[in-house]
C-alpha cells in the first residue's frame, strides 16, 4: 500500500510540473510582450495577436487532442506535447518578424494541445472519484504557479539577455521532462483494481459500452460546461494575458517592480486552486456548482475593484483577490466534467470542454488589445467587458447538475 500511494504521488509530481512548464513556457509571453512590442514597433491590436496566435493551435487541436489520449494513452501524449512545445519555446527567442511569431505560437499550441487531456486521463486512471477533484486542482494550480513564476523568472532573465534569453533558458527543463515522463508514467497504474472498485458499476458500464463523438458531445455536463469555461474564461485570459502590460502602461511600474506585482495573483492563485479543490471535495461533493457561482461573483467583484481603486496599495490587494478567485473557479469549473462522466470518455469530454475554454484564451487577448486602442490606451471598457462575460457564466452554471461523488 506504501508504495502505491507513493508511485501515485510521484505520478501527480510529474505531471504537475509538466503543467507547470507548460505555463510557464505560455506565460512568460504576457510578461515579454511590452518589450517585444517595443522592439518591432507594435500595436496593442498586434501585441494581442501574437498572444492569441498560440491558441488558434491549442484550440484546433483540444478535440484531436483528446481522441489521441484515448487511443495511445497519456504517456506517449504527454511526450509528445512536451517535445513540440519546448522545441517552439527555443524558436520563439530566434524570430525576427510579426509574421514569424504568429507562426511559432500557432505550432506552440499545437504542441500543447493534448496535455491538458492527457493529465486528467492519467487522474482518472490513477485515482478513485471520491479524490480526483482534490488530485485535479493539484495538478490545476500548477495553472497559478506557472504564471507566478513567469514574471520573476523573464524579469531576471530579461535584465540579463533581453526577452530572447527568457525563451532560450526555458529549452533544458523541457527536455528533462519529456524524458523523465516517458520512463515513468504508465498506462496501468498500481492500485488499478482499487479506483475500479470505487468507480462502482459505472465503470464496468463505461468500459462495456461504446461512445461516438456525438454522445460525448451531448452529455449535459460536457457541453454545459464547456459553454460556461468559454465565458468565464474570456475574463480568465483577458486578466492573465494583459495584466503586465496593464500594470507598465495604465499604472506605470516600471519592470521590476511589474514582475513582482503581477506575479502576487498567480502565488494567490495556487492557494485557491487547492483551496477550490478541497471544497468541492468536502462540503459541496454532492453540490459542485455551488462553489463554482460562489467564486465566479467573488471574482467579478475584485476585478471592478482592481480598475476602479486609485490607491497603488489596495490595487495590488484587489488585483491579488482576483487571482485567487478566478483560479478557485477554475478548479472548481474543471471538476464538473472529471467527476461527472465516465473514466472511457475523460479523455474526449476533457478535450471538448477545454477547446470551449481556450476559444477564450483565442478571443480575449486580441479582444483587449482591440479594445485598449479603440479606448485610446484605457483599460476600463475591457474590465467592464470581462466582468460581463463572468456574468454570463455565472447564469449558465446554474443550470448544471453534475452527478453526486459516489464513495
């Protein structure tokens, strides 16, 4: 039993810091992007298109993504993804144009694609119901650490090599992982026979009877939730992508002191991933959208406060509150498809839900940028837009009804 339950939290490391790169690597972008606009004399409409490039691929792929985890299992997937992403990761620091960084961050999404799938496969192989939404918000606040990190760790660099640098250190850690999860995570897990026994006679049904693409589609938790990641998400990305740039041209921080400021909602975000997860877990296991509403609102609320405040002190306070909210959701959001449909499907209905909520991550970035020029260098207009997307959301969440936990 010892050492099941070790090899299973050595498998939640590895995947967890798969994650963890994978934002890292995204996100280090949103940290760059001001200098990078500098350099080659760049619009915020522009700045916003190599932003959103990155998830023209991702999201083409989340579906394709999917059925691959399905077909060949997480291990070989999660390789994959983690070889074409860190390749791009080196090209990135090489481009010389607009139009050659558009290209690399389209075939960077590509490459990430199916690791999301990939991972929450692995979680329903390796862990019983009653425990995924605590396993999942593990591995989603990597989600919150990845962007924490980004900001310190380009800052750093950029000091050093300029913003080419940031892409090119990131290559080595991308290579050790590819390796280290290519050895070490397996298809059949230790302990399978126990999280089959606690998945009941859903699982049994689940392995017995076959699922077209369509009837994955049309599970109500699937496309429920998905319709409801794409809103809440457009706040997510818009939040995330723009936040640094937000902070040097509508706050005027200068670099250091930007890096360390946008990196504060990201470290509160880890907090509320795990934080979202346990709750869902414990008190609302049997009433999973409750927390989801409760942590949307909370966000919305924080992300008025954080544009409206004059006072620097309270705008890094109401700016951390944000993250911490809107990763809680996201831990939350996510635990709705995991826990609510068959362990034969995750992969699929993974895929589906993700592609509606990096429609957002595609939309929102050039959506901001667009908005910022039309308003002339203000921000407002977009936090007004992103606080009515979470409204949005928030209406659709109540008309979800995802399956009890069985223990």
């Amino acid at each position: 039993m010892r050492f099941k339950l070790d090899r299973r939290l050595f498998i939640l490391v590895l995947i967890f810091t798969g994650y963890l790169f994978c934002y890292i690597d995204r996100m280090v972008m949103s940290t760059t992007i001001p200098y990078i606009g500098q350099e080659f004399s760049l619009s915020k409409t522009s700045m916003g298109l190599i932003m959103s490039a990155f998830f023209v691929g991702y999201t083409a792929f989340q579906i394709p993504g999917g059925i691959f985890v399905d077909r060949y299992g997480p291990r070989k997937t999660m390789s994959f993804a983690i070889g074409i992403w860190t390749i791009c990761t080196g090209f990135t620091g090489l481009v010389s144009s607009l139009t050659q960084m558009l290209v690399t961050r389209v075939i960077f999404g590509i490459g990430e694609a199916s690791y999301p799938a990939a991972s929450m496969k692995s979680i329903a192989l390796w862990f019983e119901p009653s425990r995924r939404a605590t396993a999942t918000s593990v591995i989603l606040s990597s989600n919150a650490l990845g962007p924490a990190l980004a900001p310190l760790l380009a800052v750093a660099i950029m000091a050093h090599w300029g913003w080419r640098g940031t892409f090119y250190v990131l290559v080595v850690p991308g290579v050790i992982l590819a390796v280290l999860i290519a050895t070490f995570v397996t298809e059949k897990p230790l302990g399978a026979k126990d999280v089959a026994q606690a998945d009941g006679g859903q699982a049994k049904s689940s392995d017995d009877t076959p699922y077209t693409f369509w009837q994955v589609l049309k599970e109500p938790a699937v496309w429920k939730s998905t319709i409801m990641f794409f809103f809440y998400n457009i706040a997510g990305w818009g939040f995330k992508t723009w936040l640094p740039t937000y902070l040097v041209n509508a706050r005027h921080m200068d670099m250091q002191t930007m890096g360390m400021v946008a990196s504060l909602p990201f470290f509160a975000g880890i907090g509320g991933y795990l934080f979202g997860g346990w709750l869902t877990d414990g008190l609302f296991k049997n009433h999973r959208t409750m927390p989801v509403l409760i942590f949307q609102v909370a966000t919305a609320l924080f992300l008025y406060l954080t544009y409206t405040v004059e006072s620097m002190g309270l705008l890094v306070v109401y700016q951390t509150l944000t993250g911490f909210f809107l990763t809680a959701a996201l831990a939350t959001v996510w635990a709705l498809p995991v826990s609510s449909v068959p362990k034969k499907i995750t992969g699929r209905a993974i895929g589906i839900f993700n592609t509606g909520g990096q429609l957002a991550g595609l939309v929102a970035p050039t959506l901001i940028g667009y908005l910022v020029d039309l308003s002339h260098g203000n921000f407002n207009t977009s936090f007004i837009v992103m606080i009515a997307c979470i409204a949005v959301s928030s209406v659709i969440t109540l008309t979800i009804k995802p399956q009890a936990c069985e223990e």
